[in-house]
C-alpha cells in the first residue's frame, strides 16, 4: 500500500512535469507555425518579383527584335560597302570642310551603335543574372517554407504524442488509486480475520518452523517479497507455486478454517487459523472444499486449485505470524 501511495505520487508528479513539457511543444508549434506563414508570405513576395523580371525581360526582347531590322539594314549598308566602310563618304568630299564633317558623322554613329548594342546587351545579361538569382532565392524559401511545414508537423505530433501519453498516466493514475481503496479494504478485511484469538488447537505450529509439508507438489514462481507487477511497485506477501488448474491443496498443519470464500484479490480464498496468532492463507483457488468453522488435519484438502490474478493456473501460499506476513519458504520443508 505504501509503494502504491508512493507510485500515485510519482504519477502525479510525472504528469505536472509532462505538462510542463507539452506546453513548451505547444509553444514550438506556434513558433513554426509563425515561421512557416512568413516564409509562405516571403516566397510570394519572392514569386511576384520573378514575375516582374521576367515582364521586364520579356520587354527587351520584344525592344530587341524590334531593333532587329535597323540592324540588319546597317549591316547590309556595311556589307554594300565591303571593305571600304564609311572611306566612300570621306572621299566624297570635296573640301577639308566636309571632310571634316563627314569624319565627325562617321564616329558618331559608330559610338551610337556600339553603345547601343553594348547597352542591350549589358541589360538583357543583368535581367538573365536577375532572373537566375530571383529564382535561386525563390527555391530557397520554399524550401523554407517545407522546413518549417515539417517543423510544424513534427511539434504537432510530439503534443499529440505527449498528451496521448498524459492521458495513459492520468488514467493508470486512476486506476492505481481504484486499486490502492480496494487493497485497503482487503487488508483490513485479512487483518480483522487473521487477528482472532487463540483456536482449538492442541498442536502449535512454532515447532514446526522448516519441517511443514508443501500445500502442492509445483514450481516456485513467486517468491515472497518479490514485485508481483510490472511496475514493480507492489511485493508479494507470500509465494506462488505453479500446478495445473484442478491440483488438490492441502493444509500444512492442523487448525480451524477461519475463512472459505470468494476475497478480492485472492479468487477463492481459504484461511486457516492454527491458533496462537498463525494462518496459514490459500488463495488463487477455484474451488473450497471446507467451510468455515471446519476443523482440519495436516493434509486436509482445503480445495483445488484455479487461475491467478495473471490467468496462470497455479495457488498463491501465504504464512502470517502475530499479524504480519513471513516467508512461507521459513517454514515448508527445504527441497
């Protein structure tokens, strides 16, 4: 009962602490959440820039294809020209006056057009180096974005998994706390009938300690002050030995049966008193074959065996000395 309060205790402080955590991951997933809308809302701000550069570029190349055809005629003028170039124009005129004139005309339209196919080509290069990083940054805030968004599913997650688990606690907490009020009631119950006085009985069982016979001839599977649950927060009080279902059960020593019936806990349960403080109990029983009341000799079949509390066939064997419970293995002949 004490390691059943002292679990309930612990459980309850595991599922503050829990809570303490599943706000921390709540907080986390607000967090992401809050990330993932700003690099959403980034890369759309990201896509509607793309857009514009790929307007602007798609406007210089219809700017470019319209120039085409003065290019083409400059360059068939160059071609009709052939290796004299602009020389025929120089040597048109007739005085240095126009030579003049004409050697200014010729290197201002040289200027002009190398400027202007520099020009375009050093605009439609920038808008290609624009586009191209414009659509590296927009990869890179999607998957931003898919960083987040994954973020965000896996702190959803680890809350549903912490309250899942909040919820196991709360009700193994309920369930320890259901057990610890119906172990109360049953020790009190084994504590009312094992503290009766003396019986009828001639024989002590003091002299007996290490010599009495074994109830049933099985396999120890249950020592006395071992866990008896998985949690290992309850210790057996007695010994489980292993026998087929329907095993006769005898008593070790002689006595009155102080108890013959259905006990929580314990299936089917037979007490015996053999005066001067001492029981022997008999539990996990499907069956009694003594009453209250009834006198009985070492050897006696008390009953016959049933299934434990985990559904294996066997009988749970407990000794008690002024109230208390004792190793049964103290008293049972060694073997």
């Amino acid at each position: 009962m004490q390691a059943l309060q002292r679990e309930a205790g612990q459980l309850a402080a595991q599922s503050r602490s829990l809570l303490g955590d599943l706000r921390q991951l709540e907080v986390e997933r607000d967090l992401r959440t809050e990330e993932a809308r700003q690099a959403e809302a980034a890369a759309n701000a990201a896509q509607q820039a793309l857009d514009a550069t790929t307007v602007r570029i798609e406007a210089l190349e219809r700017e470019r294809q319209a120039q085409l055809p003065d290019l083409r005629t400059q360059l068939v003028d160059i071609y009709k020209r052939r290796r004299t170039g602009y020389a025929a124009m120089l040597f048109a005129a007739n005085d240095a006056r126009e030579f003049a004139r004409a050697t200014r005309a010729i290197a201002s339209m040289s200027r002009i057009n190398e400027r202007r196919i520099e020009q375009h080509r050093a605009t439609l290069a920038a808008l290609r180096a624009e586009r191209a990083n414009q659509e590296m940054n927009a990869a890179e805030l999607r998957r931003q974005q898919q960083d987040a968004e994954r973020a965000r599913t896996a702190a959803q997650r680890a809350v549903t998994a912490r309250a899942a688990l909040i919820n196991r606690i709360d009700a193994r907490r309920d369930l320890t706390a259901q057990f610890l009020g119906e172990l109360q009631v049953t020790y009190e119950k084994l504590q009312q009938i094992t503290s009766s006085g003396p019986g009828p009985v001639e024989v002590p069982i003091a002299p007996f300690r290490g010599v009495l016979d074994w109830p049933v001839t099985g396999r120890l599977t249950g020592r006395f002050g071992q866990s008896n649950r998985p949690a290992g927060t309850t210790v057996r009080n007695g010994i489980e030995i292993a026998v087929p279902e329907g095993t006769p059960v005898r008593a070790v020593h002689g006595g009155t049966v102080a108890f013959a019936g259905p006990f929580t806990g314990f299936g089917t349960l037979v007490i015996v008193d053999h005066g001067g403080r001492a029981f022997t109990l008999y539990g996990s029983l499907g069956s009694a074959a003594v009453e209250r009341g009834t006198a009985v000799e070492a050897g006696t079949e008390l009953g016959r065996t049933g299934t434990g509390p985990d559904s294996m066939p066997g009988l749970y064997f407990e000794v008690r000395i002024d109230g208390r419970s004792v190793d049964p293995l103290q008293w049972l002949k060694p073997r």
